[in-house]
C-alpha cells in the first residue's frame, strides 16, 4: 500500500460528488477545495426538478461554503451541477447507487452504506460484502427484483385510489419496514443499504475500482472546518436533544453497552486517504471499510449520559421566554420491555384522569389541550425509541481491519498523514463532547 501526497494526487483530478447536498458532502467538499485548490473540477450531482430550483438549491445548501471558501476563490471556477462522467476520474456517491445505474466505466467509485447493514448481529462485526440475496434470518434468497415491485405495486395502489399524501407515506414507511423485519433487518434504511450493496458489488463485478464506506454514526465534526460542525439532529442526538429541551427524562438504552460514534471529518479523512490509496494500486480492487470507534476507542452510553447531563446541567438551553430549561435526571432502561411498562404506568394512568375530566363541563377545554398533549409525548416517546432500539441496545462491535491497515500506511507512506488523521485512538471522548460536540450541536441545531 502506497499513498504518497494526496495534494499532489488531487491536482488537475475531477471528482463528481453524487447527493452533493448532504452533510459529509459538504465536508469532503471543503476539505478537498482548502487542501488543494488546484483540483481540475469538482462535479456536484443534487436533486433538483430543474437548473433555476438546482442553481437555488446549491446556495441555499452552500451557504456556509461560500463564506468559508470565498477566499479561496475557487468554488465558482470548480463546482458545477452537471454531471459529466466521461471526465470524471473519482466518483464519491453519497447513497447506494447501484452499478447498473453508471453507464460509464473510467472512474474509482466510492459508495457511502452504513456500518449497520449488518443487522443485529454481535460480536465482531467484518468487513465484510453481502452475497445477492442473501438474508439475514432466513435460509431464503431476497428477491430485490420482486421488492422492488411490491413496494411500485402497493404505491400505484395507493394513488389510484387518491390516497392523501401522508396517509401514502405512513403505509409505506408501515409496509416496507416489515418488509425489513421479514428479512432479518430492524428498519428500512439499513435494509434498503444491505440490497443497495448487494447490487452494486454484483454489477460492479470487477469493472472498476470500488469502495464501500461503512460508517457507524457521524457525529459533529473533531476539528475541521472547524470543531463541532454539524447539520440536523443526527442518530444519538436525538437523545442529547430529548433531555436538553427538559421533553427526555427516561430513554431505553444499555449503559454498559458502547456508543459506537465517528466524528464526520474523520470519516472524509478516511475516505480521502482510501480514494488515494485505490487510485494508486494497479489492479482493480473492492473493498469496504468499517470506520467506526467501538473497537479501538469504545465510547459507553454511560459515558454519553454521564457528559450529556454535565453538559446541559451547566449550559442549559433558553427556552422561548428566555429563561433556562432545568434539566436532572436521566433514567435508563435497560430493556424494552421495562421501558414500555414505565411508559403506560407514567402515562395511561394520567391519560385516564384527563380523559374522566374532559367529560366534565368544567375545565373541559384546558383538560382536553392536556390530554392531547400528554398522549401526543406518549406516541413521540415510543416511536423514538422503536426507532433507537436497534441502535441503543446493539451489541456488535465493529471489525475496522481493513480501515486500520490504510490507517497504518497512512503514517509510512503519505506526507500529509497528519492532515488527514482518521485515527480514532487520538479522540478524548470527554474533551470533544464537552467542548467540540454539544456546543456545535447548540450552536449549529439548536440556535
Ligand atoms: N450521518 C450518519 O450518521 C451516517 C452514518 C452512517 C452512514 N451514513 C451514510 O453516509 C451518507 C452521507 O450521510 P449524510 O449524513 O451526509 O447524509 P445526508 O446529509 O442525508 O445527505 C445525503 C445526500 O444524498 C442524497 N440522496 C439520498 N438519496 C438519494 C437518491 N435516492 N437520489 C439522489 N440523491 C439522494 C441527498 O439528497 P437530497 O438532499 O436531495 O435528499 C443528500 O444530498 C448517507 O448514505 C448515509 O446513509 C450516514
């Protein structure tokens, strides 16, 4: 493995970002145009329904870019919404595209999955690619073909009776998480990126370079552009937001079990370093990287408890009448089972007072406004933590071989290893949470 500089392998390189309004895009972006102005073009693919709404779209999303990159001076000169391929030497994809969709065959193609195609699987977790078909609880084969009809059937249907949109949606998100389930998957997403592999890997057959990145979850960012940048309340911070806002006092998850989070610019990093290394072999090659911490730097959901409290305990958030929202406890469950009983104690028995006082003339109105918000935070509260469950009570453990050897040739054979650190054993979990992550999250999310 050889890598030798990434500024001078960036040079006169054109790169096409496909989903290039998208949080680790942008990143990546940044990071290449400040590292190496002189990349030849940087192709930016987004979903738009024409150029005026795309040109918008780019603004609207770039906003940040273009101030930190106007110095610069490149980003008009290199950035373009058209897709080129015929030009293009690196394909960065920030979903699954699958290989049949790419006509083309001259680029490296780096596809972005998830670490938690892997289902509910423990202990170590490989890096390792899915066979077509293959399911996870079942001897049979998944017939990507034949979902992908059920789901055009069951939506044709939908619209030929005029469903309203949001009824659609709801009986889709319903339908195709059972699909999920039925298959030996916890939810859509990583259902859909386990068959979004499988394709890719199956068409792709060798014909060019191709890297599957598996990261676990991203968090804000270690240093770069700056510390603490993020976009969105992102997997875990669901809950770090729950408890802020004084709405989360009691949430499912294992202490003792690890948080397995990535900071998003060393996830770029990685990525960026594995672009160079594929580039530079001379055989064509597939490979997936896992780039996640649980193995080398374990971060515990105690820990994240622990430093979320201290956090919010001596920064509180201001609510709408600037005064600060009190924060204390946060009980953990170490089950599902013990959550859904402290839910219905804590819940249905006050569901039922309100519901007895709402038939009574008096108080009518405010006991009605009362029990519709109580029953609202009941339906939030569970449907957060169904959607946490496969994540807070994981216990696999992520096998990063493949990440750690480029790592390691990193530090030998590339002059700016240093630039591009994606090594997980140089994060002070504490350190970041309490002075790079929960501020970025207030300051970037929260504002
Ligand atoms: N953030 C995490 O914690 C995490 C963890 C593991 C893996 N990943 C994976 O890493 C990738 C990038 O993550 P991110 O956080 O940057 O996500 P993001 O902010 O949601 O960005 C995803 C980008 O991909 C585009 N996209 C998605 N599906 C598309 C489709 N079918 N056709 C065209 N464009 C599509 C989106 O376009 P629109 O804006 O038009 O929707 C967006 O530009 C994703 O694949 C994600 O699943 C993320």
């Amino acid at each position: 493995m050889e890598l030798g500089s990434i500024v001078e392998f960036l040079n006169s390189k054109s790169i096409l970002v496909i989903g290039a309004t998208g949080f680790l895009a942008k990143i990546f972006v940044e990071k290449i145009l400040r590292v190496q102005p002189e990349v030849k073009k940087l192709y930016l693919l987004l979903r738009a329904v024409d150029t005026k709404s795309a040109e918008e779209r780019l603004h609207n999303e770039w906003d940040y870019l273009y101030l930190s990159l106007y110095m610069h001076g490149t980003i008009h000169a290199k950035c373009l919404c058209t897709a080129l391929y015929s030009c293009v030497h690196v394909c960065v994809c920030m979903y699954i595209l699958p290989r049949t969709h790419i006509e083309v065959t001259f680029f490296s193609l780096f596809v972005f999955s998830s670490a938690y195609v892997c289902g509910e699987d423990g202990g170590l977790i490989k890096e390792n690619p899915f066979r077509l078909g293959t399911a996870k609880i079942s001897t049979k084969l998944i017939d990507i073909g034949k979902e992908k009809k059920l789901v055009e059937e069951k939506l044709r249907n939908l619209h030929s009776v005029h469903a309203e949109e949001s009824a659609i949606t709801s009986y889709m998100k319903n339908y195709s998480s059972k699909r999920a389930r039925m298959h030996g998957w916890p939810n859509t997403y990583v259902f859909t990126k386990a068959m979004g592999e499988m394709l890719l890997v199956h068409h792709n057959r060798g014909t060019v370079p191709l890297v599957i990145l598996r990261p676990t979850m991203v968090t804000s960012t270690y240093h770069e552009p700056f510390p603490g940048w993020i976009e969105g309340v992102r997997t875990i911070d669901g809950v770090a937001v729950g408890y802020a806002k004084g709405k989360l006092k009691a949430f499912p998850f294992n202490p003792k079990l690890t948080v397995d989070v990535i900071p998003a610019d060393m996830v770029i990093n990685a990525l960026t370093m594995a672009m160079v290394e594929h580039a530079n072999r001379s055989t064509i090659s597939e490979i997936i990287y896992h780039v996640g911490s649980s193995l080398r730097n374990p971060f515990k959901f105690s820990n994240f408890k622990e430093l979320c409290i201290r956090y919010f305990v001596h920064n509180p958030l201001i609510d709408k009448d600037g005064k600060s929202i009190k924060v204390g406890k946060l009980t953990a469950f170490s089950s599902m089972a013990s959550f859904r009983i402290y839910m219905a104690i804590r819940y249905s028995l006050a569901l039922k007072v309100f519901h007895l006082a709402i038939n009574t003339v008096l108080f009518q109105k405010s006991y009605k406004d009362k029990y519709i918000a109580l029953e609202r935070n009941l339906k939030r509260g569970m449907r957060m933590a169904e959607l946490y469950e496969p994540y807070v009570f994981f216990k696999g453990i992520f096998d990063d071989a493949n990440s750690e050897k480029l790592q390691r040739a990193a530090t030998k054979t590339c002059s700016e290893a240093y630039a591009f650190n994606f090594d997980l054993t140089s994060i002070n979990w504490e350190a970041y949470m309490m002075d790079a992550h929960f501020p970025g999250l207030v300051k970037h999310v929260l504002k």
